[in-house]
C-alpha cells in the first residue's frame, strides 16, 4: 500500500511542476495537444521508413502512436530516478528499451499497425525516438519554461533525498559589465520586468557601488569574492619578475591569481558553488569557472546538468538550433550597422558571432541550469556571472538593440531562476549585481588613425621592438570554458577545438625574444612596461633612454593621463595642461585627474603602489559632455580604466539588509555580502 502511495505521490508531483511551469491550463492542453501531434507524426515517418512496419488502419494508428507518446512520458522519470545517477546516456537507452517493448506489444494487439517481428520492432523504436526527439526539439526550440521545466522534474527526481531545511541559502547573480545608469534606465523602460517588480514591492532594493581602478572582472572577482585584490594592476599585464604577461582569464593566469588573493575563506568557502565566473571564492564546487577548469579537485564533479546539456539529443538539437539563429541575427544586425552607416562601430568579424553565440545562448542556459541543480543539491550559497551583456556590449555599444536585448534575455533567465526556487529544498534569497560598468566611445584607433603601441613606438624610436597586447581577449577566455566543459562529458562539443580561441588570446603577444616595451590595454587603461629595464623605470631614466615619450604621451590628444614614477618627486601623473604629485597631494597647472572623479585618486594611488605596476601608466581621454571614453582595445564599449559608466557598478539585494554608507571597491562590497551570508545562515524562514 505504502508503495502506491509513493507511486501516486511521485506522480502527483510530476503533474504539478508539469503544470506550473505550462503557465496555465489551457497551455497545459496545448502542450499535451502538440506531444500528440509530435507522437503522431513520428510515428508516420517510422513507417514510411522501416519496411517491416505497416498501417492497418488510420485512427488505430493515430491511438497507437498516443499510447506510445503515453508510455514514454510515465515511463521517462522513472528512468531518471532510477538511471541518472549513474548516466544520462543510460537514461536514453532506457527510454529507447520501453519503446522497443512498446512497439513488440503492439505488435501483439489488435493495434492500428502491424510489426513483421522483433528486429521491426527494435528499427522502429529507434527511427521513433529519433523522429520523435527532433520533432519535439523543434517544436519547443524558443521555448524557455518547457526546456526548465523538463530539467527541474528532472532535478526533483535526482535529488528527492535532499534534506529539506527553511534556513534561506542565497543566489549572487552577476550581470558583467552592466552599469547602475543603464539599469536604471531599462527599469523605468519596463525592458527588465522581473526586477522591476522586485523593487517595486519594496521587498528589494537597489543600490549603486563605485568600483576602484582596475574596473575590469578579475579585480572586482578578487574583492568580492574574496575580499582582496592587491597585485591585479589591470585585465593583462606584463609582469617583470617572471618576465611574462598575465591574462586573467587564461586558465593558468586566472588560478595564479586566485593563489595570490585567496586565504581558503573566500565568500563561497562554506559549501558555496561557483558558476562561470573568473575566481571561485574558494566554492568547493566549480563549474566554468576559470581558476578551476583544469583543477580536477574542483571540476571533475558528476553533474546531471552537464550530461543532459551535452549527450541529451532533446537539449543537443535545441541549443545548436539556438546558437544558429543567433550567428545568423548578428551577421544580419552587423550589416545592418554597416548599410546605416552607424558610428562608432566595433569588431564584429569571426570569431565574434560565435563567440554570441557562446555567451547569448550556450553559457547562458548552461550557467542556468547548473545554478538550478545546485538550488536543488540545497546549496546555501551560489554565484553566478552572466557575460553576455558584457560581450555584446564591447562589440554593439553600450545601450544599442543588441546589447539591450541581452538585457531582457536576462531578466527572464532571473525570473526562471526564482520560478525553479520554489521547489528548491531550501528557500533561495537573491541579490543581483554588476562587477563594474561600461563606457561607450569610439576606439583611440578610430579617433586617431592609429593604435596606442604605434604612437608608443614611433614616441620611442623603436616601432619594432614594441609587443602589444591590445587584442579583445574576453570571448576567448569563455569560449575555452565551454570547450572544457564539453570536452569533459565527452559530448559532441568535446570535437570543438579550443586551439583557435588560444591563437586569438595570444594576439601579437607571442614570440621568444624579450620586447623592448610592452603595451597590455584593459579598456581604456594601459599598463606599458620596459621588460629589460629591472624594477620600476623612473621618469628620470626613462627621458634619458628615450627622449620625449613621457612628454609626447601626455600631450596627445587621446590621452587623459600618464603616471609615472619620479626619483626625486615621486608618483606623477601628468596630463596635457597640468601635473599632479601623487604623494604629495599638490598639482602644478590643470589637475589630470579632477575630470575622472572624486574615487581616481585614490584608486591610481593603490594601483602605483602594486608591486606589478607598469613602468607607464595610461588612461585614454575622457569627454564629461558625452560621457565617452577611447578603449585601447578593439571595443566601443570599454571598461577597466577611469571615465564614465565603467565606474559606475550596482547591487540589488533583499530590502531588510541595509547598506548604511557607499560601497566603494569591490572589497567593500565583499563585507556586505559576506554580512548578508551570515544573516541568511542565522534565520529561518517563516
């Protein structure tokens, strides 16, 4: 008795979460209506193929191919509660094992077909699943609450076992590069609906946060995750000591940071997870994330997500179909851009529309779904980036349709997250936050006819011994993730080669011999070193070795600043019309800095006291009329220097925990987090 009870039960629950995630009744009839008709036309074309399988007559046929659509699905969670422990794969042979049965049994009945035998029978439940999976596929390709849905009835099966507590676990979701100003703005546009409605009921609110220079991901990553980030001078730089450049999202480079930042109690230290982030917090459990891709400590962790997201046909067929689309939308808005002759424009050549693809589709709903499994492992805290308003951002302009479309993809990913964590085995609060802003403005190359390592080289007198490292490195960086992560499952992604998004992160940074100069560009900030000259090369020196860089730098157009290091006056940062004596707190002329804000200062200062400081410091002008900058590097919407949006970082967090004065530097922000975890671990929910 006590086991038709729990029959009834498991049923019962399939059915509800079936019908939530519908929406509503009649969408309920609907789905059951189009599985029929999907049953139906599988069905047919098992026939028209397999020869041994004939139509006796049509409406016995059309009630057979129902009966097997029927079988299936009760069938179907069964199989995942008893078979996806050990393999998605053996869920699917398990599936196609019912079929065959199925198919033989109809075979032995009065049905609307005739099966000449079982070897028929076992061709037409292969043919069928095949038909059936991609006819299905295609039906609920865009189809958000079906493709969850399906994973979250998946997840209650798989972990039924999981204690259920009312003590709240938290979800940190990143949106990268997002600025406070154009989130205001889509808020009151009504293009982020979701939390819109968050704030409006007064149970969240939303306040900004001013990150410190390097205002780029891995810095910010370190300082709230963390709580640290001394040594992160920029995105990439050179660092003299062992005569190499860093770049954060390289694997080996991001896991040497986080060896340098991490103390082993990082914000997600107590069981936390992290999901497609630069550092980890010290999450015993990692997933995307860079420091930790190749650890297999962290990584190499069964994941029912992964499986289903790469073997699964049903999950394979949608997001191939997706990533498709969204290569042939930014082909089609990148020629647009050209016919409307739209200015600035960015790089959106290949690898680019891939590398959307990746971020807009592939990483986005992967990134989804491994936050949902690990809501229903009962995690108690969990963070998550989503990059893909970052990236398309850098290439399309910071409030341009593509990038504003990002946007409203993401509120509905925020609101499929809270619909699966009412289900969860523990009750979810969020907080939702940027790492730093973006700035828009033409390219220092489209304004000045060349880039920043030319003008460098010809200041200098040695154009040829000059290395850059200017090229746009971020789509790499989570491209080699992905590739990781398939390549682990061992699904068809694991065929992709990641060897030439390693060719686009080298850029024109390779080669054996030692560079005279090196320009590494985050943005609009420049970190320019002198490899073969020890130490920090003083401005002193420097004018000697090279006469009239530093003046010819500071004077050009393009350039806001320059600092440098002086033997006699200190750290200087010097610009067109003035300079100002850093540690001396006096300014001779026009102040530089005043056009960057109350927090530059402050954050050059930090920058010129880390040990890997640029011998040369740049940050590109900046127009407080339009509120642009010029990025060093490939992008019309920049961020990891001074000027604009790029500083401009928010949190919305639940209204009950208060932020008493500004948070200023990602530190700052990593106390407040680190305060709500502990709130949220001494507290139950009603």
């Amino acid at each position: 008795m006590n086991s038709l009870r729990n029959v009834a039960h498991f049923y019962a629950t399939q059915f509800r979460l079936l019908r939530r995630w519908s929406g509503t009744d009649v969408a309920l009839v609907r789905r059951a209506l189009a599985t029929a008709a999907v049953a139906v036309a599988a069905l047919l074309a098992t026939i028209w193929i397999v020869p041994g399988i004939t139509v006796r007559d049509v409406p016995s046929a059309v009630a057979a191919a129902i009966l097997l659509a029927g079988v299936t699905t009760l069938a179907r969670p069964l199989l995942i509660g008893l078979l996806s422990g050990f393999s998605v794969v053996l869920v699917g042979i398990g599936t196609i094992v019912v079929q065959i049965l199925a198919f033989w049994l109809l075979s032995r009945l009065p049905s609307g077909i005739a099966i000449d035998g079982f070897a028929s029978a076992v061709r037409g439940a292969l043919v069928y699943s095949i038909a059936d999976t991609v006819l299905a596929s295609g039906l609920s390709v865009g189809d958000d609450n079906s493709f969850f849905g399906t994973l979250v009835r998946q997840l209650v099966v798989r972990h039924r076992g999981v204690e259920r507590t009312n003590r709240p676990g938290i979800v940190f979701i990143q949106i990268d590069g997002l600025a406070h100003p154009v989130l205001v703005r889509q808020l009151e546009a009504g293009r982020m609906p979701t939390l819109a409605r968050w704030i409006r009921s007064g149970a969240m609110t939303l306040d900004p946060w001013e990150p410190l220079l390097p205002t780029q991901t891995s810095a910010s990553q370190a300082g709230i995750l963390h709580g640290n980030n001394d040594g992160i001078p920029a995105f990439r730089w050179w660092e003299k000591d062992g005569q190499r450049l860093l770049v954060s999202n390289r694997p080996p480079d991001a896991r040497e940071i986080m060896r340098r930042v991490s103390d082993g109690h990082g914000l997600l230290a107590d069981g936390g997870v992290s999901v497609g982030n630069l550092l980890s917090g010290d999450a015993p459990r990692s997933f995307l994330t860079a420091a930790t891709v190749d650890d297999p400590g962290r990584e190499l962790r069964r994941s029912h997500v992964l499986d289903w997201f790469f073997i699964s046909p049903y999950s394979y067929l949608r997001w191939v179909a997706l990533s498709i689309g969204e290569v042939v939308k930014e082909l089609f808005q990148a020629q647009r851009e050209r016919f409307a002759r739209i200015e600035p424009h960015g790089a959106r050549a290949f690898p680019y529309p891939l590398a959307r693809a990746a971020t807009n589709v592939l990483l986005r709903h992967l990134a989804t779904a491994l936050v949902i499994e690990e809501m229903y492992r009962g995690a108690p805290s969990i963070y998550v980036d989503f990059v893909d308003y970052d990236e398309i951002a850098h290439h399309s302009g910071v409030e341009r349709a593509e990038a504003l479309g990002a946007l409203g993809g993401l509120d509905k990913i925020i609101a499929l997250i809270e619909k699966a964590a009412a289900d969860a085995p523990r009750p979810y609060r969020f907080v939702v936050l940027s790492d730093h802003g973006q700035t828009p403005g033409a390219m220092f190359r489209q304004r000045h006819t060349k880039t920043l390592e030319a003008v460098i080289g010809e200041l200098a007198g040695d154009e040829s011994g000059v290395r850059a490292a200017t090229s746009h490195v971020e789509h790499s960086g989570r491209m080699n993730a992905l590739a990781s992560e398939g390549m682990r499952v061992g699904g068809i992604v694991g065929g992709l080669s990641r060897a030439p998004f390693r060719r686009a992160d080298a850029g024109k940074e390779g080669g054996d011999q030692l560079p005279t100069v090196v320009v590494a560009a985050s943005g609009n900030l420049a970190q320019v070193s002198f490899p073969k000259r020890p130490g920090r090369f003083t401005k002193e020196a420097m004018d000697e070795a090279y006469p009239g860089l530093v003046d010819g730098l500071r004077r050009h157009p393009g350039i806001g600043l320059v600092m440098v290091r002086s033997q006699g006056d200190g750290t200087l940062v010097m610009g067109a019309g003035g300079v100002r004596y850093l540690d001396q707190g006096r300014v001779d002329g026009l102040d530089p800095i005043a056009p960057f804000g109350p927090y530059a200062a402050p954050g050059l200062a930090r920058l010129d006291a880390m040990a890997n400081c640029g011998d040369l410091v740049i940050v590109s002008q900046f127009d407080r009329e339009s509120g642009e900058v010029a990025a060093f590097e490939e992008q019309i919407g920049s961020h990891g220097g001074l000027g604009g949006w790029q500083t401009r970082g928010f949190v919305i967090h639940p209204a009950d925990w208060r932020v008493a004065e500004p948070i200023v530097g990602a530190t700052a922000l990593h106390a407040y987090l680190r305060a709500w975890l502990a709130d949220a671990a001494r507290s139950s929910s009603a």
